[in-house]
C-alpha cells in the first residue's frame, strides 16, 4: 500500500486500516539477508576482549601446529565488534548450534592439545 504523499514503496505488513498507521503490530518482519558483499575467511584462533560497551571478537589463523615452538605467530584477519546485546545473542546461537552438532555427531572435546595433534 502507498500512503498520501509519500515517494516510497510502503509494505504492510499488517490488517490495520490506513487511518491507523503507528498502532503496533504482532507481525513478524521479513528479514531478507544481501550476500552480495559477502567474503568468507578461516578462523581456528579467536581473541575476545570486552568493555562496558562493546565486546571484540578479532579472527586469525594459526598455520604452526608443531609442538614445544616457543613462539607462534597468529595471523589475525577479522575484527567483530558487538554492543553487549548482540553478543549475548550470538552466545546463545552458538550454544544451540554446538548442541544440535553434538546430538548429531557425538560430543566435543575442548582440548586445544588434542586438536593440534589431529590437525
């Protein structure tokens, strides 16, 4: 539907009357995702900082899996920065995918030895 006077498509996204355009509604948005831009990197290594305000995930890839190195460099790639909301919400999907992935394919260990050693 197009309201008077306006210049843009207006999508409904509700039954309500034009007469009432700012009573809330219980719809359901549609959320369409644009991959056009979209890069994908590797990460096996993720560094997490955090303020008051924001928290910092920063990306990279450890390419030494040799034991006893004394010093291994990391290349870091991608830099994440959420306000606390976000990332409160992208920990609870992590959770739930983790879950389903374990309910799949058996249980994951968090042992960063045991995964060099499989690498």
């Amino acid at each position: 539907m197009k309201e008077a006077g306006s210049t843009g498509k207006v999508t409904s996204l509700s039954s309500a009357s034009p007469s009432q355009p700012n009573q809330p509604t219980n719809a359901t948005p549609t959320v369409q995702f644009d991959v056009s831009k979209l890069q994908s990197s590797y990460a096996n290594v993720c560094n997490v900082s955090s303020t008051r305000e924001e928290v910092v995930l920063a990306f990279g890839a450890n390419n030494v899996w040799e034991l006893g190195q004394a010093n291994i460099q990391v290349q870091m790639t991608n830099r994440i920065v959420l306000n606390p909301y976000s990332a409160k919400r992208l920990a609870a999907v992590l959770n739930r995918v983790i879950a389903e992935y374990e309910s799949k394919f058996g249980s994951l260990k968090d042992d960063a030895r045991l995964q060099a050693n499989t690498a």
